[in-house]
C-alpha cells in the first residue's frame, strides 16, 4: 500500500473540491417536490420524534431503523424539503471526504485527488447526496469504515477497527440491505493485514454483533416482520430488465471504462484492487439477477464508493507528473475527460431530478382546504401525507389511505365516504375497479388538477406528463352538487 508522499498541493485541493460540491448541490435541493420514499421518512420522522415510531410499525417494512427518518423529521422541522434533504447531503458530503483519505491512503495524494473528483461528478452520487432518504447516512457510513480500516493499516493500531466497525453498524443499521458492503470491507483488512486479520476478523465480527444487538434487541418482533415480508416483497413497477440492466450500464459507464485501467496500473497492488474492482458488480449483479429495479441508482452508489479509487489510478496517471513526455497533450486529454465525465454526471442528476411527479402544487391546494378528522384516498400518499402531517391538516399518516391500504381491506366504509380522492398518474396507480366505483359514486366532481413533465431513465428517454387530479366529495348533508372537500391532483 502505498503511503502519502506527493506535493502539498493535493493536500487543500480534495478540500475545496467538496467545499464546492457541497454548496452547488446545496442551492439545487428544491429542484423537485417530495419523492415518495422521502414522503415515507419524513412523516415517519416526524411521529418517531412524537413517540409514535414504533407503535405505527415502520419496522415492519423500512429496509432499516428509525435512525434517518428521524434525522429527517429533525431537518423538516427546522427548514422543510430542503433541511431533510441538506442532512443527508451533509452526511455524503462527509463520507466524500472520508473516501478521498481512503483513496489517498491506499494510492497516494494525486490518485485520491482525482478519485474524489470522479466520484463527484457521478450522476448517481449527485442525485443520492440530494435525497433525504437513507442511503446518504448509509453511505456515509460505509466510506469511514473504509477510511479507518485504511488508516489501520497504515498506523496498526486496532481504534481504528474499532472506528471502522461502529461507522459499518451505523451504515447498515441505517439502511440494512447495504451491509452486503461487509465484503470488500473484509476483503481490504484481510490483503492489507494478513498476519493480523485473523483477529481483527473476530475482533470485527463480535464487536459488529454486540452493536448491532444491542440496539436490534428491543425492536427484535417488528424487524423479524420486516424480514420475512422483504424475502416476497419485490415490486417491479413496470420495469423491465433491459431497463435495469441499461440503467447499471449507463451509470456505472465512466467506472467500468477507467476502473479497469487503474487496476492494470496498480502493479503493486493487483489483490487489492481485485477486490477494488469486483465490488463495482456486486449490486449490478443483484438487481439483474433478481430482477429487481427498487432503489438501483442509490445501491450503484455503493460499489462506486470503492470502485472509483482505481479510477483516480487511471486519471493522475494521465494526467502525468511534471516532467513526462507528451505533458501538456496529456493533460489536455486529462482535462477534456474530467469535462466529459461532468457533462455526463450532472445531465443524468437533471434527469434524476424530474424522476417523479413534482406534487407540490395538489399538495398546496390540499393544506388550504383539508380540514382535520378527514379521510383521504391517496394514492401517491406519502408526500402528501409528509406535507398534511407536518402542518397539522391531517391528525395521523394513517388517515390517507393509499392503493395497498384500499385493495388490503384497512378501508373501513364504503369508498363514497371518504372526504377526498386523489388521483396521481405516477408509480402506484388506482385499480380500474376503484376508479369505476368512485365515478359511480356520483359525490366526487374535479376541483384540482395539475401536471408535471416526468423523465424516464429507459433506452428511449422518454418524457411523459404526470397528471395530478383532486376530487371533492359532496357531503351528505350538502345540497347536491355542492364541491365537497375532496380533490385529483
């Protein structure tokens, strides 16, 4: 492993780098209204925070502990969408750095330099950094727990396995489904301390459990529901697997190409940055395999985070010292692919931006007309629910019913008597049958509707409209044909 011996200029440069990424993806966190599953969190957040967390049983079917989502209702609190969001984009900003001292640590200071700077300009970080969803603190995690374990090697002392065991609990208690990121991690202490990795191994492994334990203990029965209901829950929403397969390909296009070459450059560290580079098919492999398209952009993430140092390996060693031959056609080319790769990343963010149906529009009109104690059909609920909750419109997540409670039978009533219904042409869509029973209801007129452009990340790039609609109800004891409270967005 090669130590940190290059010019004191690589020392301030990765600094400002994050500095800059951090406040450029600071000013674009309102590009776009609530994504669904950061609906989920927030409004999750928001009642942990009031004590009901557990007895609403978000355990039962979060992918992780109630850790983020009250971070989340922390930052919704203080400043809305953008403070949830500046949490998490803090947290990845955080692990940035941690992976550009990894990065330095095992390739030296100009190959982590230009491994941060990759790695910033990747579409796929770019639109996870700015998502208050679970994968930021996640990710965070995993990236310290790579740096301390490359600072163990470095200094042989075990606070820092110590340091990289906590931060890999915290990253999958986090976000469960990334404690998969265990391999390359063990693969990285085991090739960079081989007489010592048989108990730095144990050390990890009872240390990890007892954390791990210790705080799943008194939450045992609803994440044991959890689990069982993941191994037969994996929804397709209409994707396809050339879709998922193209959506791995063209995020990870820069990693596969230059990853590769750094690999080859490492002569010295071939084991090593074998491990490197299989982690960069771990979650591709998986998402293919099971044919599963939930959350892919963020999981890609995972693998980029140890991926990318063999790409700052291929990048300094284009861009050459200061003496080679061919310097400045080198660095022309060094500079021509760094604008290339940022071209790329930040038009896949855009795109990333407009992934989902921008609500806020139908959720403005409902908090100036829902009244609380009324009952919501919803399909799309969860942003809506985050925006009704947080500003007192609705007194409970679970007075929104959405397209799993109705089609589940937690609907009490006849559909007629619900106050609103809200129709989202996005990814969770009323049954043919819901939407026949409610014009036959005869009590629902439009009041509300509004349309959102929506972009598809598919072999066509298609664009299509998402229209949001809202329904009023005619009260009973209104005349007929009054508007009701009801609405489509």
């Amino acid at each position: 492993m090669n130590r940190p011996n290059e010019s004191d200029r690589y020392q301030w440069l990765p600094l400002t780098l994050v500095g800059i990424w951090f406040l450029a993806s600071l000013v674009t966190l309102n590009a776009n209204g609530l994504f669904f599953d950061e609906g989920i969190y927030i409004a999750a957040g928001l009642r942990t925070l009031e004590g009901h967390g557990y007895s609403d049983r978000y355990l039962t079917w979060f992918g992780g502990t109630l850790l983020w989502p009250a971070l989340a209702g922390i930052g919704y609190r203080v400043a809305g969408t953008v403070g949830a969001r500046a949490l998490a984009l803090l947290s990845v900003s955080a692990g940035l750095l941690a992976f550009w001292r990894a990065a330095r640590n095992l390739f030296g200071e100009r190959a982590g330099f230009w491994a941060t700077l990759a790695l910033a300009l990747n579409g796929a970080l770019i639109s996870t950094a700015r998502l208050a969803v679970y994968d930021g603190l996640a990710w965070a995690g995993m990236a310290v727990s790579f740096w301390a374990l490359t600072e163990l090697a470095r200094h042989d002392h075990r606070k820092y396995l110590l340091l990289a065991v906590v931060a890999y609990v915290l990253g999958t208690l986090a976000k469960y489904p990334t404690g998969v990121m265990l391999l390359p991690l063990l693969g990285i202490l085991i090739i960079t301390r081989p007489k010592k990795a048989p108990l730095d191994l144990l050390l990890f492994g009872y240390l990890g459990a007892l954390i791990a334990v210790m705080v799943l203990l008194p939450w045992r029965e609803q994440v044991a529901i959890y689990f069982q209901w993941r191994m037969t829950n994996t929804p397709s929403f209409g994707v396809t697997l050339p879709m998922i397969a193209f959506t791995a390909l063209s995020l990870s296009l820069p990693a596969l190409v230059l990853a590769p070459i750094g690999w080859w450059l490492s002569r010295g560290n071939r084991l090593l940055g074998s491990v490197l580079l299989l982690s960069l098919l771990i979650w591709p492999a998986y998402h293919i395999l099971q044919r599963d398209p939930v959350s892919i952009t963020k999981h890609l993430t995972f693998g980029y985070l140890f991926a990318y140092p063999l790409v700052g390996v291929a990048l300094a060693a284009l861009w050459g010292d200061s003496t080679g031959k061919f310097r400045a056609l080198r660095r022309v080319g060094a500079l021509l692919l760094v604008l290339a790769l940022a071209a790329l990343g930040i038009s896949q963010a855009l795109r990333a931006d407009r992934g989902w149906p921008d609500l806020r529009a139908p959720a403005r009109y409902l908090l100036e007309h829902v009244r609380p104690g009324e009952k919501l059909l919803i399909n799309e609920s969860w942003p809506f629910i985050a925006y009704l909750y947080a500003q007192g419109r609705i007194l409970s997540p679970w007075d929104v019913y959405d397209t799993y409670r109705v089609t589940h039978g937690e609907l009490e009533g006849d559909l007629c008597a619900a106050d609103w219904f809200v129709d989202v042409r996005g990814s969770f869509a009323w049954p043919p049958e819901i939407l026949q029973r409610i014009e036959a209801c005869g009590t629902f007129q439009p009041v509300f509707s509004s349309t959102s452009r929506v972009v598809n990340s598919c072999p066509s790039w298609r664009r299509r409209n998402s229209c949001c609609s809202l329904w009023p109800g005619t009260s009973p004891t209104s005349p007929s044909g009054a508007p009701g409270r009801c609405g489509w967005a």
